[in-house]
C-alpha cells in the first residue's frame, strides 16, 4: 500500500518544494 503510494506521494512533495523555490525566489526578487 505505501510502496504503491510512494511515486505519487514523492512527486507531489517535488511538485510543493518546486512552488515553494520559486515563490521564495520571487520574495526575494522583490525585496531587493
């Protein structure tokens, strides 16, 4: 049950970090 669930549990967690850099990026972009 979790190894079938792991792919889509690890792509989603990409997918949260991937929004969470670029809105980092972008704070930082207009702090500056």
């Amino acid at each position: 049950m979790v190894e079938r669930l792991f792919p889509e549990i690890a792509t989603a967690l990409l997918f949260l970090i991937a929004i969470l850099c670029m809105i980092a990026l972008l704070y930082i972009s207009t702090k500056w």
